[in-house]
C-alpha cells in the first residue's frame, strides 16, 4: 500500500469519526450504535470501529446500558477551546451596549473557519421575541449577512469557489460575489431570511489595522423587526461595534 493511499484512508476516516462526533448534542446527547449507523448512513462494522477507536482517545464512551455518550476526554479539549476563544470583558461590553442601542437585539460576533462562520460570543437579547444562536453553533458562511461581512475579506474568486461549493448552482455563485462585493464598499451587510425564513440580520466585518477581516459583529431577529427604518438607524451603530472591536487586542491576536 502506498503512502498515498493510506494517508487518503487516513483522512476519510478521520472526517468519519468527526462526523461521527457531530450527531452528538443537546438534543441526543446519547446514542446507540443503531442510531449512529442510520444517522451516519455507515455500514454497523465502520461505525462500531470508529466507536472503539473514538473511546481509545476519550472523545466517547460507552456506558454500562449500552448507550455511547462523549467522552470524559472531550472536557480538555473544551477548556482550552474556551481559554483561547473566550472574548475578553470589553468585547462583551461592546455586544451588550450593541444590543441596548438597538433596541434590545440579540448581538454576537462570528469568526470564519473553512465554509462555515462559527459564533464565538453571544449577547441575548432582551426582546420577548428574540433569535438567540449557541455559541460554537457552525452556520454556512456563504448564508446571511454575517456570513457576508465576514467573506469581505477575501478576494472575488475566493467568494466564487466557496459559492460554487455550496451546491446551489452557478447564479447563487455569481450573486454571492456581488453582494459580497456590495457588502465590502458599503462597510455593512443585511440579509432577511436568506438562512432561516422569518429572521434578518445586519452585519459588519471586523476589520484589523492591518486590513484583515477577522470577525464580523452584527445583529439578529424576526424579520418583522428589522424594518427599513431600523436598519437605517442601526447600520451606524454595527459599524461603530466592529470598530471598536477592531480596537480590541483579542481581535488583533486571531488575524
């Protein structure tokens, strides 16, 4: 076998087991191996395999009834993923004020990873009706405004390929490098139910000194909300956050 097949068997198999480790959450936070096996679409050998191997490294474990829930091992893994994402208090202070200029919005800030843009800090908002995301919830970057601020910093043909990837046809492609486009010369991006019917959002990129994007900071809600009226009074105020996060070391410091 050459060096090149296995490190191809290597990597499908670890796309396998984080795979695997994703049909785990809030909501099945146990599974049994038939569960994993239909929910995967894996033959039962692959995924009890992958089981084994998965426990081996603490990422599962299997408890005396039989159900397979995380591992113990996965609380390391967490603590430093919360000491190195942890946005500091002043960032906070940004998305709460962010949230109370507008009206009570739920404000957060999302980062870029591959194709997905992942939310690292949430500030729920206080409206009786609200859009509230977890953070660490992975969305699709080439989805909703935030995503849209966040590929500004990317070149056209960058934007294209993530478009392209997405599966939804040459027309949503081009249309993502135009608003992408849009959304770069303007300073801001808004979205209404382009990810999830009934809900809006406005975004602005986080943008270092140096130029780099680094975040995108911006607001989410019911769309009955986000009026044109309140859109234009709040543009201002997402800018003005993205620019004060900008200011913001921790920001500097993840470029």
């Amino acid at each position: 076998m050459t060096e090149a097949t296995t490190g191809g068997d290597g990597v499908r198999s670890v796309h396998r087991a984080l795979d695997l480790l994703g049909h785990f959450d809030e909501q099945h936070t146990s599974r049994s191996v038939r569960d994993l096996v239909e929910a995967s679409g894996l033959a039962k050998s692959t995924v009890v395999r992958l089981v084994t191997t998965l426990e081996h490294a603490g990422m599962l474990w299997t408890r005396g009834d039989g159900r397979i829930v995380p591992g113990v091992g996965l609380m390391r893994w967490s603590r430093l993923a919360q000491a190195t994402w942890a946005v500091p208090p002043e960032a906070m202070d940004v998305l709460r004020q962010l949230g109370v200029d507008c009206g009570g919005e739920s404000s957060r800030v999302y980062v870029r990873q591959g194709a997905s843009r992942v939310c690292i800090a949430q500030q729920e908002g206080t409206q009786q009706l609200r859009h509230v995301v977890r953070v660490g919830d992975g969305m699709p970057v080439v989805l909703g405004a935030t995503g849209h601020a966040l590929l500004t910093g990317l070149p056209a043909e960058q934007v294209a390929a993530l478009g392209a990837a997405a599966g939804r046809g040459p027309e949503f492609a081009a249309g993502l490098v135009r608003t992408v486009e849009q959304a770069r010369q303007q300073g801001w991006a808004a979205s209404h139910g382009e990810r999830e019917p009934g809900v809006s959002a406005l975004a602005a990129p986080v943008v270092t000194s140096a130029g780099d994007v680094v975040a995108a900071v911006g607001l989410g809600g019911p769309t009955s909300r986000f009026t044109p009226d309140h859109l234009d009074a709040w543009r201002p105020l997402v800018v003005e956050a993205a620019g004060r996060l900008a200011e913001i070391p921790f920001f500097g410091g993840i470029a």
